[in-house]
C-alpha cells in the first residue's frame, strides 16, 4: 500500500499511484472525518482523471460532514435502488416516527392528510416536477395564508430531506419556492380602546378570561405559556414566574409585578389541580377563545386585533414607549430567544428619547428668550 501523504489541509491526504490514462504517477486524494462517533474514510477522486485537488477534496469533505453529500457508495446505492424508491406517503410514515409527539406534529399531520396527500401521496419522489409544485402553490395560495402554505411547502421539504439522507431516495433537482411573509405584525391599542378593553374585562363574568387577560397586559406572557402556568411555577417571595419552555427554549424567569401579583391573588385555586388556569377536569388548558372573543367585541376592538398575543404587543410597546427600558431588558422580559424580535419596538424608545431631547432643547430656548 503506498504511503500517506499529508496535505494542509485537515483530513485530506494523498497517495501516488499510476496514471490510468498515461505514463507517470498521479495523486490520489482521500478523506478522513468522524461521524456519529465513527471514523469515516474515503476516496474522493484522482489528480488527473477526475480533476481533483487538495482544495476541492477540502470541500467534499465538509459537504460530508454536513451531510450535504453522500459518499460514492451511496450514490451507487441509491442509482440501483431508484426504481423501487418509495412514494412521498411511505416516506411521510416514516419520517413521523423521528418527531416528537406534540402539538406541531399533530397540525403537520393535518396538513399534510388534507393538502399533500391528496396530491403527492402516490407519486415517488423522481416524479415530482417544479411545474407540478407551482401550480400546487398557486391553488394553496387562493385560500390559505401566505404564513400557512410556506408551512405545508416546508412540510415537503422536510419529508424529501429525510429520504434523500436515508438514502431512501434521490434529492429534489430543484428548489421549493416558499412564499414571501411578513411576520412582524406589531399590534398596539390607543389609551381609549385600552380604557374600553379595561372596562370590559372588569364587565365580564369569566374569570380565568379576564385574568389571562390582564395576566397577558401586565407580564406580556405568551397564551401557552399562560395555559402551562402552575402554582409552583410561581415564587411569589422572590416575586417570579418561571416561564416552562418558551417557544421551545429554555426555562426563563419574569418579575411579578404589583398588577400581576394581584391578578394572580384573586384568581382561585381550583382543587385537584397544579394549574393557575386549569382547563378540562383540571388538566392544561387548551384554549379560551370565545369568551376573551367576546371581551374584545364588547370592547368594540378592531377585528384583526388578536386579544392576547395583541396583548402581549401593548405590554412591549407600554415599555419601549416609557424611554426607560433598554431593548436588552425588554428582551429578556419578553423571553425573545435573539434581540432581531424585540428591534421592532426600538422605533418607540428612539421616539420617546427624541421628545427628551427636543424638550431641554424648548428649555433651553425658554431661558434664552427671558435672558
């Protein structure tokens, strides 16, 4: 076997070996990487016959470690297997097994039996063609949201990565796609329709309503959180809430307010139950929407205004307005994973601090004229 020899690049080497087409000697560059805790080692190519250099090997190589290429093995593995590759349906089946059983698997699931299945459920994957995709998105496009049909197109996505990782079958020759959305809907409420939703709230005869209510006005507490929310997530000596997985993060803590240390006194603690706002039997609760429907209607709200995570809008919004509250701090209270979130209320607080400055300078100018 002839020897190893090093190039400068990490995990890439060479041997010499005789030229398949010519007279002479030719380098013949190999990979060495670890994955899944195995060290892997493989031939990427010839000097000559494949054109192949250090640098290029350098680049297989981190494409390998990514899992953005397969080896040649698998690629022959695949071109023998690809008339038998599986329909989009088998895949699907098997790509649920690698998800968590949870709520966001239960709406993928209903997504793809009402919208994918009926379409690609029977096809295999070399049958999927960029025009079927397009005129697929155009019809999505007409009754579903901007938001919902990058949702149903990601699903897609998803399902053919997993396959095509598996060596279940080949990769899609084209991109999906997605259409464009504008998530940063920022909903804030003038002092007059704050003052009728106040007013309505106190009117309403639901209790856990009202209080998830005002909870979402004086903490900005997402609505899952508010239904996750149990006693002994509340330290009420230290004055904090534990906050359980946040948008699937990790565990964050919020001050406790004097308005929410009150909310969260009158609210009853129902027997049998952990949960502040128990639902069903004393289990999680799963939603309150048609009384807190009701609040925002007889508050005479705007009808795109959402009435808790709108809520959650004015209790950022309050803050950043005040001047007195850096964007890091604001962040934190809002349990924002990455500060590009809370930027959009910046705009407020730059606002707020522009006022100051213009009134020293009136100060200034008063003082000046008396002078």
């Amino acid at each position: 076997m002839p020897k190893r020899i090093k190039t400068k690049y990490p995990g890439v080497y060479y041997r010499e070996a005789n030229r398949i087409a010519g007279n002479g000697k030719e380098k013949v560059y190999y990979i060495v990487f670890k994955k899944n805790g195995k060290v892997i080692e493989e031939k990427v190519g010839r000097q000559y016959s494949d054109d192949m250099t250090p640098a290029r090997a350098s680049g297989v190589r981190s494409e390998r470690v990514e899992g953005k290429r397969l080896s040649k093995k698998e690629i022959k593995e695949q071109e023998q297997n690809k008339d038998h590759s599986i329909t989009i349906d088998q895949l699907w089946v098997k790509y649920k097994l690698t998800r968590k059983n949870n709520k966001g698997l239960a709406i993928d699931s209903g997504r793809y039996a009402k919208y994918i299945k009926p379409v690609f459920g029977n096809k295999k994957i070399e049958d999927l063609q960029l025009t079927n995709i397009d005129i697929f998105t155009k019809k999505l496009e007409k009754n579903l949201s901007p938001q919902t049909v990058a949702h149903i197109l990601n699903l897609i996505t998803w399902i053919v990565n997993f396959g095509f990782k598996r060596t279940l079958c080949p990769q899609l020759p084209f991109h999906i796609q997605k259409p464009q959305i504008n998530n940063e809907i920022t909903e804030d409420l003038t002092s007059e329709q704050l003052a009728n939703l106040l007013t309505a709230i106190e009117q309403d005869e639901n209790i856990d309503a009202k209080n998830i209510m005002k909870m979402a006005l004086f903490t900005g507490m997402r609505r899952g959180e508010m239904f996750k929310l149990k006693w002994n997530h509340i330290d009420f000596n230290r004055g904090f809430i534990r906050i359980i997985d946040p948008k699937g993060g990790p565990d964050q803590k919020i001050p406790i307010s004097d308005s929410a240390r009150k909310v969260l006194n009158e609210q009853p603690a129902i027997k049998g139950s952990d949960y502040v706002f128990p639902g069903k039997d004393g289990g999680q609760r799963v939603t309150i929407r048609k009384p807190v429907n009701r609040i925002k209607k007889n508050a005479n709200l705007p009808k795109n205004f959402r009435p808790l995570h709108g809520l959650r809008h004015v209790y950022a919004s309050m803050l950043a307005s005040t001047g007195k509250v850096d964007m890091y701090t604001l962040q934190k209270l809002l349990t924002h994973k990455s500060p590009r979130m809370t930027q959009r209320y910046a705009h407020l607080r730059d606002e707020t601090l522009k006022r100051a400055a213009d009134f020293a300078g009136d100060i200034i100018r008063e003082v000046g004229g008396k002078e």
